[in-house]
C-alpha cells in the first residue's frame, strides 16, 4: 500500500517542495535507529504563510483544516527527504503531535488536525494511520495557525 | 511488581472501559518495535465529559486531578487492548504529554497531572514510573480540562 | 565531537546542577532501549526561578533565550546522570519539544528556543542537533517562562 505514496500523491496533484533547511542550531529531522522525529511544521508554502492567526477567528475551521494539511505536506516532504525519494521505505506513521492557534472558547481542534490524518491516510494507506494529540495553543511561531511534528518509522 | 497490575486495579474498584476507536484517520495507538505511542486520551467516562472548562475556574483543582486519573485509565485501558489484556507485557511507562487546560494564571499544572501519575504508579509500580511533561494551555477538545498521551514499552 | 562535552561545558564555565529528584509519582527519565526521555525541565538554578511569567511582558526575549538555555542545562544535567558522567555516550539529542509562556501575540518561540537549541550544539557539536517543536502557551507549571522535554540516545 505505502508502495504506492508517489502515485497517491500524484493523483492528489501535490506536489512535494523541496524543504529549506532551518537556519538555527536544530535541523528538520534526526533519528533513533529506524525511528524518526521530524521537526515541527508549519503551514508554509513556497515561502509564503497562507494561514495565519486563530482557528476560528482569524481563519475559518476549515482554512484551519486546509493549514494542517499544509503541514502534513511539509512533514511528507522531510520523510522524502529521510528517503532519499523512496516514500515506499515510510513503515508507519507513529505519531503526529499538533498545535492549534485558537481562542480560549475553541473546542474542535480534532477536525481542524483532521486535514493532516487525512492527508497521511491518502497518501500511505494503512502505513499512514497514526496515533496524534490535538491541542489547542494562545500562540504559535510567525503566527501560523497550526504546528505540528512528527515520529515516523522508516526502513533502511 | 507489574504482573499485578490486573490485581492492583481490583483492589482500586477501577473497570477498565473497553475503549471506542476514534473515527477519523488516526487510531488510539501505533507503535514502532515495542516503543507504543498512545493517543492523547481526554476525561470521558461512559461516553460523558464529567470534567470540562478551566481547572482553577470552571473545576476546581481537585476535579483537575480526577480529570487526569480518568485520562490515565483510559490510557490503561489502551494498554490492555494492545496486550490482549496481559497488562504484565507493560515493561515501562516511558512519557506522558500532559495538557491542563487554565487561564493565564495558574501553576498547579504539576498537582493535576499528579493524578495520571499516581494512578500508573498504583497500576503498575515501579514500571508505572514515567517521565512526563505538564504544561498549561488555553484551549482543549470538545473543553475538557485535561488530555494526556502516553509513550509506552510493551513486551512482545 | 561529542567526546569534549565535558571540554566545552568547561570552556563555557557551566557547572551542572545536581539534580533533585522529584517529589512525586514520575522520575526524571525512562528508557526504552537506548533512546531515553527526560522530563519537561524548567529554569531553576540553585533552588530558584529566575525567569517567571510571560516572555514579550513579564520578561524580555532574551531573558527567554537565557530561560530555554537554562532548561538546557538542566537537561544535560539529566542527561549526565543517566551517563554516569561520561557525556560521551550522548550519540545524539532526538528532540526537544519547548513551550514558551506568552501573551497571544507573541510570534517569536522559535528565538526563545534558540537558547536551548544553541546550548545543545556548543556542548554536544554534530550530536548535539536536533529536532524540535517549539509552541507558545497561556501558562506554565509555577509560572515560569520556558519548559522543555527532551528525547535522546544514548550509548551503554
């Protein structure tokens, strides 16, 4: 099933940027032997940050969903990366752990987190169900409205 | 010391609650060799919410606590579904992500996080002994006032 | 590299604190295999807690860059039990996972983080990079202005 990660993403029509490696002392992913921890991502594309400010506010829930979407295309652009462009090596999705922009009253943080399962499902199949948390959070870096990191099994 | 967990939890009149797969793309739990990682679990008890709102506000720091110790049967309670209900397989609570939902204000996060971590200590001993982080945060799913997830070694 | 980080805690003039143990149902790392996980570490130096309340109003962002490098500091004192002394068992820091007290507005976790991130790489070099989520939140455990978990490999 996660053979076929490339066409998936091909018939979705997305296309995976090439990731910018952060200019700071951490880097976009490190592991553990075949497990992987994949820094937090934003809802960055082509160097522009589409969502920004509170879930629910600012941006609708489901621009919210659109944004950890977003995300979870920057995370599967970093694993492609940990695979050399094999995305067939991704065993299983571990973990995603997400952090959405939101107002104190706000209280869907699962459906909005929802566009990145979906999209690791679309993309993976079985390989791509993962276990997640889905918090709510005042604030989060450049303002984005969703942040989320990753744990992912790759074989060698 | 954990072969007792079964004995333990009889003693403390807890049934552990046969858990509802979320329905959406992510699964209660995944795991990576004997490394389990487990969804972040909110205070629900007989499919109701009986801890909702601000600890230190809408509940009191006390309910904060319970709201924890339900989150942490309901992480057992994942546990023993992964173990076929050999809970003795539990080698070593390794972490829990603890989320306490407050207004700007409070500290006590660590006193309500306290009752997760009790109770894995009641469960299990010295395998329920875990690292953990306790943090505050404005908003929560569906308003609970705690959620926790959970990282897990399980023997084979 | 990672052999010096004796060398270089030297060369910076830090002393590691003796950690204190915590008074309470969790310790302050767990393991599975080689890959430990250290409890969220707040700035406490000497008993003390020099960076409380939010970072952009209570305290400057470079009081919370020197908040999250005393974080830091109060990992690799962890890191430094679990080695016996010997930092060259540290193979690599996996992740740090920061949260940064602040007002709603606040958009700038990441150079706070920085504090600990750079901490990591001058005492530990190559082994020292790692990956990172870094959010904002309304509260932390006694109010203090930076907490940070910790995932890391170490050597037997």
């Amino acid at each position: 099933m996660s053979n076929s990660a490339k066409e998936n993403l091909e018939k979705m029509g997305v296309e995976l940027p090439t990731p910018v490696a952060p200019v700071a002392n951490y880097v976009p992913f490190t592991n553990s032997g075949n497990l992987y921890s994949i820094s937090g991502q934003i809802p960055m594309k082509d160097g522009q940050l589409p969502y920004t400010g509170k879930v629910g506010v600012d941006v609708s829930e489901e621009d919210g969903y659109q944004a950890a979407r977003l995300c979870a295309i920057n995370i599967v652009a970093q694993m492609n990366v940990i695979c050399g462009g094999d995305l067939g090596r991704v065993r299983k999705v571990i973990k995603l752990g997400a952090f959405v922009n939101c107002d104190n009253g706000f209280a869907n943080q699962p459906e909005v987190v929802n566009g990145a399962s979906d999209f690791m499902v679309e993309v993976f199949g079985e390989a791509g169900k993962h276990s997640r948390s889905a918090v709510g959070t005042n604030a989060l870096p450049r303002n984005v409205s969703v942040e989320i990191d990753c744990l992912v099994d790759i074989a060698d």
